[in-house]
C-alpha cells in the first residue's frame, strides 16, 4: 500500500466531522467578514479555501466509501483494527468476529488486504496524481501524510495472538486495587517500609 493510500484511509473515521467543521468553519468566517480588518480579497480567499478543502474531503470520503463496499466482512474487520481503530465497531458490527489464527497468518493477511487496497484505489482513478490535485493546498492532509511516511500514524495496537477486541468489564475499586498491587513496580518506584 502506498503512503498516500494509508492517510487517506487514516482519515476516514473522521471525514464526516471534517466536512461538517470546514463548512461551520466557511460560514462563520463569512458572518464574521464585517468586522474583520483583512483584506476582502484576503478573506474571500479563505472562505475559499475552506469550501475546496471539504470538497476534496467530500470527494476522498465518496472514493472511499466505493472502495470499502468492495471488501469482504472480515477484510473490513482487518482494516477497522488496523487503521481505524474505533471501539464502537469492533466491539458493536464486530463482536462476532473472531481471528482464530496466528500472528504470522494475520501479518500475510494484512498484507494481502494492502495489496487488494491498492489495486481497488487504481482502479477507482485515486492514484499519486489525483491524491496531490486533490489535497495539494490541504495542510492537514499533507500533514498526515508526512506523519504516514515518518511512521509516526501507522500504529498496530493489536495484542499478540488476541485479534478480538473484547468489551471492557466494569471492575470494581476493590479488584483495581488488587489490579495494581499485582503489578511489578521498578526499583526506583519502590516504596521502602
């Protein structure tokens, strides 16, 4: 998978709040352009800009939505643990899905899925060309781009040989307590009696 691929599927738990704040964003720019003491050209200009940015989040949020209702149930469930992480749907839509194989086999599935991805984004038009026309005056899309290609956004969280996210219990203060005593403390940490 290409790194402009991975931001671009990074992004999208949050396109619809992206989208809904860029449009705020233009119109309260635009109720506030009476008082402000920038150039109107100036502030026509980011009005603008603001109203590009969500088409090209509109866009990149119609592409993807295309591209995903091409995957199976268990290729979505991979995606969702890998890149988008939201507890909601993988303890919700996701519950009942259940990885009951190795790590190496979740490695080459990964990796499969990546491959399936890439050509899915080709053949769908979203290539390097069209992703840098898209987001070419978009800072926070450059940003997590940059972020992709640093590795600093690509974070594989899944617990080793535990794929499924369970629900989290409710403990009680006496079993946290418990919880922490159990643990190892550094020696540095250690309280002396």
């Amino acid at each position: 998978m290409k790194d402009y691929q991975a931001a671009m599927l990074l992004v999208y738990p949050k396109l619809e709040r992206i989208i809904r704040d860029l449009g705020q964003l233009a119109e309260a720019k635009a109720l506030a352009s009476y008082s402000g003491r920038e150039a109107t050209e100036a502030c026509i200009g980011r009005i603008l800009a603001y109203l590009r940015a969500k088409e090209s989040f509109a866009a990149l949020k119609e592409l993807l939505c295309g591209v995903l209702a091409q995957l199976s149930r268990e290729e979505l469930y991979l995606l969702e643990y890998k890149y988008f992480r939201r507890r909601k749907m993988l303890e919700g839509e996701f519950a009942d899905v259940q990885c009951a194989f190795s790590a190496r086999t979740y490695y080459r599935r990964q990796r499969r899925l990546a491959s399936k991805l890439n050509n899915l984004f080709l053949l769908s038009g979203a290539d390097r060309a069209w992703f840098d026309a898209l987001f070419a005056d978009v800072a926070y899309m450059r940003s997590v781009l940059d972020g992709v290609r640093r590795g600093v956004c690509l974070i594989d969280k899944r617990v080793r040989a535990n794929l499924r996210v369970r629900p989290a219990q409710p403990q009680s203060r006496a079993a946290q307590e418990q919880d922490r005593a159990a643990r190892p403390q550094s020696p540095a940490r250690r309280v002396q009696p």
